[in-house]
C-alpha cells in the first residue's frame, strides 16, 4: 500500500499541473502574496551543502533577525527526498504558515519534474529581473524553464566535467603528469582505452569501478530516457557504456566497485591505484579532496594540507564534454517569504562577487560566466591539484553542456539502469536477464511508463 501511495503520488505530481491526471481532485494552485513575511523560513533540501552556502546570504545582512530558518533534509537515496517534498507539497494550501515550504531544492536529474508543475514560482513573479539572470550560464536557465520559457529555479553552480587523474601514476604509464599531454592521450575513447591498456600492465586500473564513466556516456545520448507517448528508450550510447564496462571488467581495468562505496573512496586515496576518476565541479572540491586525505582540510582562507596525497592530482577533459549535478532553488507556490527567497536567489545566483567568492573559498565552479572567465584568465590556482587553475578548463566546457534531451524521469532510470547493469558486469545474469530487470524495476518505479 505504501508503494502505491508513492507512485500514485509521483504520477500525480509529474503529469498535471492540476493534479487530476492520476484520478485525483484536489488543485495544486497554491496562493502566493509576496507582500507577506513569515516568522519560519522552511527549506527542504537533501543535505547539508546548501547550509554552507546560505552562510553567504546571512553574511550580505538580508535576513531579518526575527526569521527562524528551519531546514529540512531528507537523504536522495532511493527517491526519498522526492517522496518527502511531494508528501509536504501535496498539503501546501492547508499547512499552517510557519509550516509551509517556501523554498525547496532540485537536482538537474528531476528539474522538470517541479518546473512544469504549479507548484514553483516563476522567479520574476518573485522579483527576479533579466539583468539579474543575464550572467548565467544558458544551460542553468535551459534546464529550470517551461515550454513557455518560464524560469521556475536558479543555482548558483555550473557542473561542467572533467577527468581527474593521478599525477604520479600518469608520469609511470604515460611518462608525463601535464594536463594539455595527458589530455593528448585521454581525447578520444580509443585512446582512452589504450591508456588502460598500458595502465594494467603497470598494475593500475584506470577506473575504479563499473559507474565512474556513466555520466560521460549518458549526457551524450541522442534522444531522451521517455518518449513523448511515455515509452523508455535506451540510448545506443547507454549501451557503449555497458560494452567498455563489461570489457574493463574482464580485463581487470577497473577495481568492480560502485559509486560511493567503501572501495571506491578508498580508491581515490593514498593508497588508491586507480589512473582516474570522472568528476564535475563540486566532485572535485568536495569529494575527491576529502576521500584523498588521511586528514580532511579546506581549501579557501586558512590551508592545512593533509597528509594524504594532496596535490597529487590534476585535471583534463577527457574523451567528451559532460556535466553531472548541480542544485536548483525554487520558490514554494504558497510561501509566506516571497521576498525573503527572492534576497536569497539575487545574493546567491545573480551578484558576481558573490559566486567568485564562493570559487575563491570553496573551488567550487559558480555560475557567473563573467566572474569565471576572470578566474580562468587570473593566476587564481588550486593547490589541491597541485597548482592547477581548473577554473579554466570548467570555462572552456561550461558553454557547451546541452540540456535538449533530459527528462523528468532521469535519476530513476539511471539509478535503475545502472543498477541491473551491475548484476551482468558481476556475472549474475546475462545482458538480455539484465534489461528485462531494468524494465522491471523501471515500470514499478514509475507505472505511468512502458517498455
């Protein structure tokens, strides 16, 4: 019963902007009077970075001191921030006011999700203006905007990706730990699979496991997951990434873990002996430093390098342009602090010394295309990655990420995918058993599709 709920619930959600698409009743118009200021500031969110980040916003003075900010987070894992936020959205219009959402965060995998819903506000209907959004980078806008061009989210982030790589280990394999040279060997699949060639046969593997690729190969895909009579597709280019990783599995190229397990952070440590990893901007500055050091250290104001292998490694693009994340704020149809949300979006994501301040303290890659083409044309540089401005690689990328061929349904059905995809790398079943355990699961997650 329970599941049920769940489905019906995100059916419900994701096909109509008046939720009467899965048999229900009730109007999802939420009433908004941005004049009103509320007492409790409530933001649902899935972890604790944009806690982080809403420190620069009580930094510019524009909180009011009699404003409680309450957030509330509940783990990605398994759709359950979703279930949570859809649970909270479904009783927006009869919360009390100190309980109703007025701000909530998305992911790139589900944006469309919220934006094509009544239950985001469009950001100028909160006080936004187009000299506000004109520094972003297009795609952030491209991904949070309705059919009719309305922008419902903003984020401070750009995820353009790169691949990070050893330098100790690329200098054994490859006799050389400069970016433009390994860049060189790295540019093209082919070439990349030579590399992993040479780097097993000097007892390096050049992946750590069976997902670090992934994302490489699914935001170069030619069509979307659904099509428009809501039938899944499985891009040609999904299943290059099942035969270069079914292969690298066999060869011993990669060490058979998973994103996030234990194998897989080790492997990016001082003992890790692995060639690479593929990485978006908050990756980096984020996860890779810290799984990296034996003691964790922050880059920006005071640096305490650790002693693990800081500054062991560096940075190229790869075989092919990708992006990987990033955070969106929407604003609750229905908040109480209209205002408060839209300060919150202006200092955030729209004022330039805001976002090169973060990339100045955090490394982390903001959206300000003006602010991050003066960083990547500075001496600004990375000690982490061993003197590197990364900044300017994440600037020759950013421009060209493309948005055209997301869909609601993304982090599903590539949790999903990859998923059914482990038990045929691992041997358990077949390729074909694999796909039909993918439709499966696929259709029980999201019953409105077909296969």
């Amino acid at each position: 019963m329970k599941k049920r709920f769940l489905s019906l619930l995100l059916c419900t959600v994701m096909t109509t902007l008046a939720l009467t698409g899965c048999g229900g009743s009730k109007s999802a118009k939420v009433e908004t009077d941005p004049s009103k200021q509320g007492k409790v500031l409530n933001i649902y969110c899935w972890n604790t970075e944009f806690q982080d980040r809403f420190e620069y916003f009580k930094k510019s003075g524009k909180l009011p001191s009699d404003v409680k900010v309450n957030f509330v987070i509940t783990p990605n894992e398994n759709n359950a921030y979703q279930n949570a936020l859809d649970a909270a959205l479904l009783k927006q219009n009869e919360a009390a006011a100190d309980d109703k959402i007025d701000m909530f965060l998305i992911e790139a995998d589900y944006a469309l999700k919220y934006v094509n819903s009544d239950y985001t506000l469009n950001v100028k209907d909160i006080g936004l203006t187009d000299k506000d959004l004109s520094d972003m980078y297009q795609y952030t806008k491209d991904i949070a905007s309705t059919s009719k061009g309305e922008l419902k989210a903003v984020t401070w982030q750009a995820t353009p990706g790169l691949f990070a790589y050893r330098r100790s280990i690329a200098k054994d394999v490859l006799g050389t730990d400069d970016p433009d040279k390994v860049q060189e060997a790295l540019s093209t699949w082919d070439k990349f699979n030579s590399v992993a060639e040479k780097a097993n046969a000097k007892g390096y593997k050049m992946l750590s496991g069976y997902d670090d690729a992934y994302r490489v190969f699914s935001n170069n895909v030619s069509k979307p997951w659904v099509d428009k009579n809501n039938k899944i597709q499985i891009d040609d280019n999904l299943m290059k990434w099942v035969e270069q990783t079914k292969t690298y599995t066999e060869k011993g190229y990669n060490n058979k873990s998973s994103l996030w397990d234990s194998t897989w952070a080790a492997d990016q440590g001082p003992k890790g002996k692995v060639f690479g990893f593929f990485y978006s901007t908050w990756g980096i500055n984020f996860t890779l430093l810290g799984n990296s050091l034996a003691t964790p250290v922050k880059e920006g104001g005071k640096e305490e390098v650790g002693n693990g292998i800081y500054g062991d490694y560096a940075v190229c693009e790869g075989p092919q342009s990708y992006y990987w994340g990033g955070t969106w704020l929407c604003a609750a149809a229905g908040t109480d602090n209209a205002n408060l949300v839209k300060d919150i979006m202006q200092t955030l994501c729209c004022n330039k010394d805001t976002m090169v301040q973060i990339t100045k303290d955090t490394q982390d890659y903001t959206n300000s295309v003006s602010g991050m083409e003066s960083l990547a044309n500075s001496d600004f540089k990375s000690a982490f990655l061993g003197g590197q401005n990364h900044i300017k690689l994440f600037a020759k990328s950013a421009p060209k990420i493309s948005m055209k061929n997301i869909s609601p349904y993304d982090q599903g059905l590539n949790e999903e995918f990859q998923k059914a995809m482990k038990d045929y790398f691992d041997g358990k079943v077949d390729k074909d058993k694999a796909l039909d355990n993918f439709y499966k699961a696929a259709i029980e997650k999201y019953p409105n599709l077909s296969k």
